[in-house]
C-alpha cells in the first residue's frame, strides 16, 4: 500500500521517514517496525529513529519494544500547532 505524504506534516517539522511512520500510524492502529517499513516505505534503517523521535516529540508512543501506535488525532494536532 502506498501511503499519502502530507504537507501539513511537513510544515509541523516532521522529518520524511517520521511523516511516513506517522501516515502508517494513523491508518493502521497499532504496528511493528516492519509493518511500518513494508506499508509507509521507511528504510529498516531509519524505523527505529523515527519512532524515537515522535516520541520525544509527543506525536507518537512506543506501546511495547516491538509494537507503536499514534497518538489521538486530536493530541496530535494540538501538540503540532504548539511546535
């Protein structure tokens, strides 16, 4: 499946493999790393970085070592327009 990549992310200061895992995010639910490769076309190496980094960011949290889910669409917005 290829994923949107949106602008307004982008404007956010969201990276391009950060984007991507938080598209692939929204539309699955819950994901691994590989599932967020596979299905939002983010390196295996820049997974795990850019999962971090939504994380410090507050724009996505790690459920378990191996599983990540995003944040309410809501929560989301909010902390994005706050930068």
């Amino acid at each position: 499946m290829r994923l949107p990549d949106h602008a307004v992310l982008e404007e956010g200061g969201l990276t391009l493999y950060e984007r991507k895992a938080l598209i692939a995010l929204t539309v699955f639910g819950v994901a691994d790393a590989a599932a967020l490769c596979r299905e939002g076309g983010v390196p295996t190496s820049k997974i795990y970085l850019a999962m971090e980094n939504l994380a410090v960011t507050d724009r996505g949290e790690p459920r378990s070592p191996a599983e990540h889910l995003p944040l309410r669409s809501r929560n989301a917005a909010r902390r994005m327009r706050r930068g």
